[in-house]
C-alpha cells in the first residue's frame, strides 16, 4: 500500500515547539518571520507549480539553522576583528557584552617587521661607511 506524503498546503502557522531544538521559538522576530521564510523557500523551490513535499516544520528547521549558522559566521569574524586588539590582555578579562574599540597596537608591531625587510623602518640598526674616491687612481 502506497504511503501518502503530506504537500505543502501553502501557507503555514507557526507555534513554539515546531523546531528541533527551539532556540529561537520564544523571540517574536523569529515567530513573525518563520511563516515568511516558509513561503518563500516553498515558492523557491516550484509552489504552486510543484508540489512541494515538505512540511512547515521542515522549512521552519531550515530557518533555525541559517540563523545559527550565520551567527556563528558573525561571531567568528567578530573574534578575528578583535583578536589583535586582546592580545596580551589577562586570561582572566571579561569582554562579554562590550563593545571593543579597536587598536592599531598589534598592527604596527607586525608592520614594523615588515619595514625591516623592506629596509624602511623596524628595529634593527644600520650601518653607513663613506670612501673617499679619488679619480684615476687605483691602490
């Protein structure tokens, strides 16, 4: 006997609980935007010319995840925006909920070797000497 597959019925209406691990389910953002989401990866992927053989859940799993996968890749730039700025700061620093300004510290220490090699700054000492040339002459 042939199983029947539910069709995406074209609109749906989002309740907390419908996703797997409800991170967002409680944040009214997420709550007004789920059923927005839902339609529009419905109607990208063919409705109503195709029928669409997922469920409202399964378009609201997708948009938990998107959401933690962008924050992830948010936070993950956040920590390598700031991460010259920190270095040397104690272990013991709590930096949760503060805006960073950034510092040009770290950035300058890096340049300044770089300067070396190109022979236009750094730390490293140089050395001048002078001959006195004199024409047609040879020793």
């Amino acid at each position: 006997m042939a199983q029947s597959i539910p069709i995406w019925p074209g609109s749906s209406s989002f309740t907390t609980g419908s996703t797997p691990f409800g991170f967002y389910d409680t944040d009214s953002q997420f709550q007004t935007d789920a059923d927005k989401v839902a339609k529009f990866c419905a109607q990208r992927l063919g409705y109503p010319l195709t029928d669409i053989e997922l469920q409202d859940i399964n378009l609201y799993t997708a948009f938990e995840e998107a959401i933690t996968t962008y924050g992830n890749e948010l936070y993950a730039f956040k920590i390598r925006e700031n991460l010259l700025s920190l270095e040397g700061s104690p272990t013991s620093s709590n930096f949760n909920h503060e805006l960073l300004q950034p510092t040009l510290g770290s950035v300058i220490r890096i340049a300044e070797q770089y300067g070396v090699e190109a022979g236009v700054g750094g730390n490293v000492t140089y050395y001048t000497g002078s001959l006195v040339l004199t024409g047609s002459k040879q020793d």
